[in-house]
C-alpha cells in the first residue's frame, strides 16, 4: 500500500468522507487498515457513537475497488472492526455503529473471485448483523450510492437506515448502465420502468416508498453540509440509536411502516401464510 | 406476453390435484385441479403471444383424450407443442396415478 | 448408474434433502403467491415464484428446506421469493428459540436479485443474511451448492453465511457471475466464454480446495443427502466469522501478482484450519 498521502477524492465519490468529517471532525484514517475504511468516535446526544465510511481510493493495492467500491480489503476490514468494536465493548453498553453509505458496488474482478469475495462481503454482513443482535445500535446513513453487493455489506443490516433526500443518493441493485446493458434497453427506457414500477427505481424518494427507510432527511446540503446541515443530521441520529435501543434487534420493523404495508404487502402476505401453514398436520 | 381462455365438455370429475413442469426457457407447468362446474377450463398464459391457433389445437387433441372436470391454468415460456402436449400427459398421467 | 441430485427440480431436491416420506409443501404452487412485480413487465409468472420451502425431518429431526429452482428465472431472487426464503428462516429462528430446534437447509441455485423486481430483491437478501446470521447462533445453517445456475449474486453472501456449505464439482459459487465481471471490467480481466478459466476461480472444486466451501461431495441424492445429515453435527465456527485467519490469508497476497487458482490451493490449503 501507498504511503504516499492521496489528494481528497472529489465529486460525488466522497460523500461518504465528507460527511464523516462533518459529522466526527476526523478524517477516520486507522494506523494498519487500508485508506478505503475511515473510523472514528464521536459524540453523538448523550453517548460516543462509532461512525464507520467506505471511501475511494485512486491508489487502491486491488484497482478495482478504487472508485468507491467494496473489495476485499475493505469488506474484509469492516468485519474486522466491527467485531472489534463488539470485543471492546463486551463490558459496557454496546455504543452505536453508524454507516455512512456511499459505495459504487462491491469490486467486479477477477482476482476479486478468485479470494473469495463473496466471502468478505459476507462477514461483513454477518459483522454488523452480530452487533446488531448483540445490542449495538446500527444505523445506516444513505449519503450516496447505496448499489447492490456495497449496500449488502455494509448499511443493510442497520437496525434503521435513513437517508438524505438528494438526487444523488441512488439505491439499486445494479448501477444503471450496467443494467441497460444486461437488459439490452437504453438507460431512459430503465428510467421510465422505474417511475412505473417502485423497486426498480433509482431515486431515494421511491427507495423511501418501499418502507425500507426509517428517515427520510430532507432540505439537507449533501454535497457541502452546514452547521444547521450537520446538526439537523445528528439529531435525526441520535433518535434513531434510541428508537434502535428500544425496539426487538432484528429488521422487522422494515415490514411494519404504513410505506411497507402499501408497497411490500407480498413480503408480508408471505410471512402471513407461512406462519399459518408452519405447524399444520 | 397473453393470455388465452378455453373450455370443454367433461364427463368425470377430477378428485385431486397435480403440479407438473417449471416455467423455464422453452417449458411450462401445468396446475390441474377439480374444476367447480363440471367442464374443463383452461387458462394459458404465454410468454409468446400470437399462437392462440395452435394452442387450441394441442388443447383439442388432448382433449380427444381426456375428459376429466379439470381446472387447468398453465404457464409457458415458450415451449413447442410437443412439450406442451407431453406435460399435459404427465399431469393426467399423475392424476390417474 | 449415479442417481443425479442436478437433474431434479427444486421440489424434489427439497424432497431427496429430507428423510423419507416426511415432505410438506408450505406456500406450493396451488397457494399461488406470484411474483405481483413481473405481469406489469410482461414476464410469465411461476404459481411458486421460484422457491420451494418444505417443512420435514432430516435424521429424524424436524427441519425445513428451502430449495432455489434454478430453471425459473434463473433462479433469482424476487420479493416473493425471497420473502419465502427469509420467511421459513425467520420461523425456524422463533422455534429454535421457544426451545423447538429446527434444521434449516438453503438449496441455493441462484444469480442472485431478480433485475425485475431490483431493490425488493435486494433487500429480501439482506432480510435473508440476517435470518442466517440469528439462527446459526441456534442450530447450524446448512447451504446446498449443487449445480445447474450456480451461486452468485447477493446469495452467494447467503451460501458464505451458512454454517456448512457442501458443494459438488458441478457448482459454481461467486459475488460476480463471469458474465457481469466480463461487462463490467471487461474482456481483459475475465474471458466469460473461457470455461477453464471460469471453473478455476469458481468452481466447486476449488471452493472446496481453497477452504471456501467445507465438504465437496458427488453429483448423488444420497451421497448429497448424508452430507447434510451429517452437517448437523457440525461444532466449527462458521467461515465467516474466521475474521483474522482471512484478513491474513488476503494480507499475504500482492494483488500486482496475485497466485494462480491452483496455487491458492497451496496457500490456502484445507489443512491447519481451525
């Protein structure tokens, strides 16, 4: 790895940093980690919250988890910090993780294959879902992208995620142009579908349709957050590690919103059946 | 993709009901159960739209066969009318069995 | 002649999975609950939406299988169908903790989100990690890799949470099928349409030889069948909470020169794990 500091990435790409220093005052970098992973404590309400970012890195040792990307070093760290948290807090109330989501994607490669990324991401996934079970509080933080196999490894196990309501924060499960690819339509005819057809949408307002999301957090500078930005967002933080202390460690309040009712009512009508048919002779 | 209705006289009632097939590239499943009024129903719906002609064809030659009260509803992706021909046998078939 | 577990469909995979005679069919075809996502893009629905969840007994225990069919849709992953996954893991998590044990197996033969229906998919996935991850602190998760689709996609995680994962030589298991990562990376870093190539990075043989799958078994029912009896009885700690052992194993890697398949089997050889 690089020892060589790297200039602040810019554009959309490092939202997840720019909120994270707007929000902690630190830049995250950890001594033995890669450049990718930023962690930092800082207060939040009446506690010390862990916020924790993927972030890009043009110098990257895997190239293809430069450009915001969850590859294998970074998947790999998440687990490993994540379960340190969980270890460093065994003896006192568990403090909470807060994700802040902007990732591209997980890294496409062949390499990536090759050492299991299915693998980290996974135990990525299980780290937060762990600490979520083990009572920390888990919020995910939608500053960005929030696509596919990245979301899936860190932010979708959040006990809550809230988002920012902005243009940019886009949640799928395959960026746009790649679907356009794989669909053989051009990218309006996708973009048409999405207005017709909720979860293929792009957007975040029709991502807030399906219930999935806790908060949605409006009239907020995304891209260049204020002081009034900054505390609005932390107050919608702090409510959210109460809400997530009081309430069952699993995601079912995903299903319970009057959004989730409307829009996932199969997901529901499922687990309905399901249940009335699990113990029948 | 369309959908397609059909029906025919039937003389024995149809005691249970049979699931054959997968909705995959050129195949379908079948879903037959006792039909509430004594005629055979059939809905199809296809992922290949324009061949109402020869469904009704497959249908009228198993039907030559066949004349269980049956309530069938098949989903097809594209499967030639010989496989068609062959799940509905395997469905009367399984409902003999 | 081998009796192949391949060739059957899901419903009998689930059926060849538990012990004899005990099959029963939760949410089956006649239930009807489709996919409401696909009819408004004109796509012919399956009455089971994919998925196979049967409740029966494995070793005389009582146990529930979820079984993927690949044949439909390539196996992916929908609202409905995952909502079905999630479902039964989620019951099996609420007996085990009533003190009702149940054995959750995940038949897995899948590309992963059902494009169609996009971000339901993905968060059925996501609802479907976490059930994993709450019930293996009960009972272990047993997955299935058999072969037909593969596994890839956001289950390929799923296939990676499980307690025990058996795979034949016939399976494929990774995040980035060969196609997306041809498209996405280009033909440079993944020819799709080299089988050599593809089998060599993520076949179930060198899953297995690179400690990334726990038992390689033959393409048989029975063979196929015992293994997952025998999962049970399994006390390791599952793959993907080994954190430090990975993050050393990955440290000692030079992505500029990274090792060929087969000597990662050497570096990551089976033996000496914990």
């Amino acid at each position: 790895m690089s020892a060589q500091p790297n200039p602040a990435p810019r554009g959309l790409a490092a939202r997840g940093l720019r909120w994270l220093q707007a929000l902690t005052g630190q830049d995250g970098l950890l001594p033995s980690a890669p450049r990718t992973v930023r962690i930092a404590d800082a207060p939040l309400g009446e506690e010390l919250a862990r916020f924790i970012a993927v972030v890009p890195d043009g110098e990257n040792r895997f190239p293809r988890a430069r450009c915001g990307e969850v590859g294998l070093d970074e998947a790999w760290t998440l687990a490993q910090q994540v379960r340190g948290t969980m270890s460093e807090d065994q003896n006192q109330r568990p403090r909470a993780l807060i994700a802040l989501v902007d990732v591209t994607s997980q890294a496409y490669g062949r390499r990536e294959e090759l050492l299991g990324i299915h693998l980290a991401g996974a135990a990525a996934a299980d780290a937060y879902a762990s600490a979520r079970l083990a009572g920390h509080p888990v919020i995910a933080l939608l500053v960005g992208k929030a696509m596919s196999g990245g979301f899936l490894t860190h932010g979708y196990q959040a006990n809550r995620i809230l988002a920012l309501d902005s243009p940019e924060v886009l949640v799928h499960a395959m960026s746009k142009e790649s679907a356009a690819r794989v669909t053989r339509r051009p990218v309006e005819a996708l973009e048409d579908l999405g207005e017709r057809i909720v979860p293929m949408a792009y957007d975040v307002r029709s991502f807030n349709r399906l219930g999935l999301v806790h908060r949605l957090i409006r009239g907020v500078n995304a891209d260049a957050p204020g002081p009034a930005d900054v505390e609005r967002v932390r107050g919608e933080l702090t409510a959210a590690v109460a809400t997530a202390r009081g309430a069952p460690r699993d995601l079912s309040s995903r299903l319970e919103s009057d959004a989730a009712r409307a829009t996932r009512a199969a997901s529901i009508e499922v687990r309905r059946r399901l249940a009335q048919a699990w113990d029948a002779v | 993709m369309e959908s397609l209705s059909f029906s025919y006289p039937a003389r024995e009632a149809v005691a249970s009901r049979v699931h054959v097939g997968v909705v995959g590239s050129g195949d379908l499943e079948v879903l037959l159960e006792p039909s509430p009024d004594g005629r055979a129903h059939v809905t199809v719906t296809t992922s290949v739209p324009g061949f109402g002609a020869v469904w009704k064809n497959v249908l009228d030659r198993f039907f030559s066969r066949f004349d269980g009260a049956a309530a069938i509803e098949i989903n097809d992706f594209g499967a030639t009318p010989g496989v068609v021909m062959l799940r509905l046998e395997q469905a009367a078939e399984a409902l003999r069995a | 002649m081998r009796d192949s577990f391949i060739e059957l469909r899901a419903r009998e995979r689930a059926r060849a999975i538990l012990d004899a005679d005990t099959f029963r069919e939760l949410l089956g075809p006649f239930d009807r609950m489709k996919s409401p996502w696909l009819p408004l893009q004109g796509v012919v629905t399956q009455a089971d939406d994919g998925v196979v969840v049967a409740r029966g007994r494995v070793d005389g225990k009582p146990a529930v299988v979820a079984a993927i069919e690949g044949a439909y849709q390539g196996g992916s992953i929908g609202e409905v169908s995952g909502a079905k996954i999630a479902g039964a893991l989620e019951l099996a998590l609420r007996d085990c903790e009533r003190g009702r044990p149940v054995r959750p197996v995940l038949v897995l033969e899948t590309g992963g989100v059902r494009l169609q229906e996009a971000n339901l998919g993905l968060a059925a996935i996501a609802e479907i990690h976490a059930a994993i991850v709450a019930l293996r602190r009960h009972v272990p998760v047993v997955g299935v890799v058999a072969g037909l689709v593969g596994c890839f996609g956001g289950m390929s995680l799923a296939a990676a949470l499980c307690s025990r994962l058996i795979v034949t030589r016939q399976a494929r298991l990774g995040m980035n099928g060969p196609e997306v990562i041809e498209q996405e990376a280009g033909i440079a870093e993944l020819d799709s349409m080299d089988g050599a190539e593809v089998w060599g990075l993520m076949g179930g043989e060198q899953r297995h030889a690179t400690g990334l799958a726990d038992v390689l078994v033959e393409d048989d029912v029975g063979a196929i069948a015992a293994q997952v009896r025998e999962a049970f009885n399994t006390t390791a700690p599952p793959r993907s909470e080994q954190v430090q052992v990975f993050c050393r194993r990955l440290a000692g890697i030079d992505p500029g020169h990274p090792p060929s398949p087969k000597a990662l089997r050497t570096l990551w050889a089976r033996e000496g794990e914990p």
